[in-house]
C-alpha cells in the first residue's frame, strides 16, 4: 500500500485520468473530491462489496435457489 500525506486543496493523480483531491479535514473524516472519467465507476468500498455480492448472487444458478423457496413455504405452515 502506499500511502501519502496531502493537506486540504492537494491531490493525487492515479494514472493520467484520475484526480483524488483532499477537499477538507474535519476531526476524525476527510472529505474527498474525484475526478474521473464517466467510463471509470467510483463507488465506497461497502457499496463495491454489496454490487459485488449481488452480481454473484443473481449469477447463482436458479437449481440453487429453488432449496431457498421451498424453506419459504415450510417456514409458513
């Protein structure tokens, strides 16, 4: 990992089209501006790791699923 040390109004360039600008420092959060290109997706990480679970999900064949409905049905007898 590398890690850098900006203040407020600095930034970064990752590659030649990405800018990561510290925009303010405030106690313990740090407030963050990206300029990237619409083609780039900027997600949190948690949101990345919810898209992520739910993309493999959705991909999970439909025979694994069909033991998850029929615990529905039993659950409501």
């Amino acid at each position: 990992m590398l890690v850098l040390t900006r203040k407020p109004n600095e930034s970064i360039m990752i590659g030649d089209d990405v800018e990561v600008s510290v925009v303010e420092v405030k106690g313990d959060q740090v407030k963050l501006g990206i300029t990237a290109p619409k083609s780039i997706k900027v997600h949190r990480k948690e949101i990345f790791l919810a898209i992520q679970k739910e993309n493999i999900d959705a991909s999970r064949p439909v025979i694994d699923r069909i033991g998850e409905i029929g615990g529905i049905f039993k659950k409501k007898k």
